[in-house]
C-alpha cells in the first residue's frame, strides 16, 4: 500500500496567508470598502518598459527565426549578465554560473534543501516567514528557534548554539529590521567556524535606502564559504504574478567535498525546466536604465505608503519597528490585545486587514504586520480609520 509522507501532519493546518485570506473574503461578502494590508503582494501594474519588452518577446516567439523553446539550464545569459553587473556596481564579484533563474525566493528556499540532509539542525528566527519553518518541517529537519524580540530590536546575533543550516531575511519579512554589515559579519564568522551554511533571503533588499544595511551578503568577507543568496523580481519590479527570481550559488561553497554549486547545477537540470522567455526578457528590462528608472518610482510610491502609515500609527502613540528600509510596519497591539483578536477587531471595526504576530511565531504575539503595498488612497483611508485607535485609546 501506498505509504505518504507523515511528516505533513506536524504543518499548522493552514498556510498563514490563506487563513488570512478567508477571513477576509468572508468580511468582504459584507462590506465591500475593505482595505488589504496583509500578504505583502503588489498593486501598481508593470512599469511601461517592461510591458513593451514583454510584447516584443511574444513577437519573437511568433515566429519561427526567433521562437524559443526551453531556456538554457539556469536561464538566460542575457539575464544572468545583467544580474552580475548589479552585483558589480556593488562592488560584488559573482559568475553567470553562480547565478539560477528561477520563478521566485518562496520556491527556491524550499527546494534548496534537497541538497542538504535531513539529519541537519536550522536554525530559525522567531518570528519568520512560515515557509522556512514548514519546509524544514516537510525535510524531517530539526529546528531551533532564536528569539527575535523588542529587546534585541527583532536582530538576534549569534548565541552560541550550534546548528547546520541558518536562515536570515533582511530586511526581515516580518518586523522590517535589517541587518547592517557588522552584525551580518557576525553570523558569516560563526558560519564559517561551525560549517554551516546561511540561506539568506534578501528578497526585499530593494527597500533599503539606508547605506548602513547590507543589500547582500555577499557584502561581507567570508560570505562565499558559507551563504546562499536568494532574490526576487517580486517586489522590486512588481512581479508577484509574472513569477522570477534568482539564486546565487557561490563555487566556493563545498561541504563534505560535495561542491553545492555543482549539486544545485544538477538539481537545477533535473527538476526544473526554467522560467519562461517572455518572463526573463521582463526581468531583464527591469534591470535597464529605462527599467530600473521605472521601478524605482514604484518602489518609492510604496514607501511614501510606509511613511504614511508609520507617522499615522506615531501620531497616536502606537510603538512600531520597521516602515524604513522595509515594505512592512510591525506594530504592537494597542490596548495589550493578542494578535488575532487585534485582527479581528481591525477587520470588523476599521475594515482593514493586516497580519496577526503570532502567525509568524510565539515572539509574534502581541504585534501584528501591515504591508505597505496598496495604493494611495487606500493607504489614505486606512491611515484615516487607523487614527481611530487613537480616539478609542485616550
Ligand atoms: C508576505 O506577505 O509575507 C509575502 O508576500 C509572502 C511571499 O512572498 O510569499
């Protein structure tokens, strides 16, 4: 008889968003004036450029000179170069061959863990990203848990325990905390000195304005031994429903004399088939003068939307992190409410929709997570509603 992967039975019952999403939708068949500041997911449509660019690829596939089929193990060297000349202007040497197209960070920090046996520890921030925690799940992989919280400003540093793999996100998904480069070198040493390797997300790095912040790290000596890196066309070109991203592999990475780039290579070439033409042709025009000129309105649009939020929630006295340098605010739950019942209570009195702390993790609990990515006059009316709590309070 079939025999199915128990380890399923140990996820919480729902994935985080789409518990968030029912809640919502069910509100929504009562009211139709409901502001969604909860799954971080792009509103403003694709910039101009990349638009005509999408068009001209469907052209070339139309006809038979220039039609592809599959896309070269990795992706497209078109797209690859570009990727490494960002790299560049940072001051960051990598390889086309160091760099995987693929259709976004979510898919690939999961998949990642082929490559890694189950018998590793992780070690995971509290709170995260729930992909990390259920992928290691799926894996049988161990996890110990390090406390983010007010009182280290949700950045832990290395604490002397021990694990394999290490998972970072910075700027973090969910408080907004960013890593500068003396505290990133912390965990690369620490790294380094146990032989573990970092998974690093850095799929909001597009949000930093401040130089202090890492934007990658492969900013900090050292880092070649011991990371990946995992970025996303998601929220810096709006590409949550076009589906890219990229991962970069260093050559130096070798565990057990097993070269990772070398295994990546070939996991790449045996379970994935590669992002589409059209879509890497779009990735590549976000990355042009033209491209990038384009997306960073958008991404300054978003911001304006964090600062709008962040002076709302100051000006009545709500304490928050994050809102700089990141696409979300993790504000603290007024009047000592729990996270869910705070959700709750926003949805049904405010008609806004945020994310709950402890959906991330037990440090979540007690905040809650809005997202800057709506547009403007949404943003407008939510700050308007939000102000309320401040009536509510005094
Ligand atoms: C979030 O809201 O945390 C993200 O948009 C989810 C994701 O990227 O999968």
């Amino acid at each position: 008889m079939i025999k199915v992967e128990k380890r399923y039975s140990n996820l919480a019952n729902d994935f985080l968003f789409k518990t968030v999403a029912e809640k919502r939708n069910k509100m929504s068949e009562r009211f139709d004036d409901i502001i969604d500041l909860s799954i971080g997911d792009v509103k403003l449509p694709l910039s101009r450029s990349v638009v005509e660019k999408c068009k001209e690829a469907s052209d070339e596939m139309a006809k038979i000179e220039t039609f592809r089929g599959y896309s070269p193990n990795g992706g497209y060297s078109f797209l690859k170069d570009k990727i490494r000349k960002e790299y560049e202007s940072g001051n960051i040497s990598i390889n086309n061959d160091e760099i995987f197209i693929s259709d976004g960070t979510k898919s690939d920090i999961s998949n990642i863990l082929d490559l890694f046996s189950s018998d590793n520890t992780s070690l995971i921030p509290d709170p995260v990203y729930p992909v990390y925690v259920d992928t290691c799940i799926m894996k049988g992989i161990n996890i110990t848990y390090i406390d983010c919280n007010e009182d280290n400003n949700f950045l832990p540093l290395p604490d002397g325990r021990v694990a394999d793999i290490i998972y970072i996100c910075s700027p973090n998904n969910p408080t907004g905390a960013a890593y500068t480069k003396d505290e990133l070198s912390k965990w690369v040493d620490y790294a380094n000195y146990n032989k573990s390797v970092i998974l690093y997300d850095a799929a909001y790095e597009a949000f930093i304005s401040d130089e202090k912040y890492c934007r990658s790290i492969f900013e900090i000596e050292g880092s070649r031994t011991c990371a990946i890196e995992f970025k996303s066309f998601s929220k810096s070109a709006g590409f949550t429903g076009m589906r890219c991203g990229y991962t970069v592999v260093p050559k130096e990475l070798v565990f057990e004399d097993m070269n990772i780039n070398k295994m990546w290579t070939r996991r790449h070439a045996t379970k994935f088939n590669g992002v589409p033409y059209i879509i890497q042709r779009a990735a590549e025009e976000s990355l042009s003068y033209e491209g990038e000129r384009e997306c960073r309105k958008a991404l300054n649009y978003y911001r304006e939307n964090a600062k709008m939020i962040s002076k709302t929630l100051q000006s009545i006295s709500v304490k928050f992190f994050g809102g700089e340098n990141s696409p979300y605010i993790w504000m603290k739950c007024p009047f000592g409410m729990k996270s869910w019942e705070f959700f709750d209570y926003l949805l049904s009195e405010l008609r806004i929709v945020g994310v709950p702390g402890v959906g991330f993790g037990k440090n979540g609990e007690y905040f809650f997570r809005l997202s800057c990515f709506n547009l403007k006059d949404n943003i407008r009316v939510a700050c308007e509603r939000l102000k309320k709590l401040g009536d509510v309070k005094s």
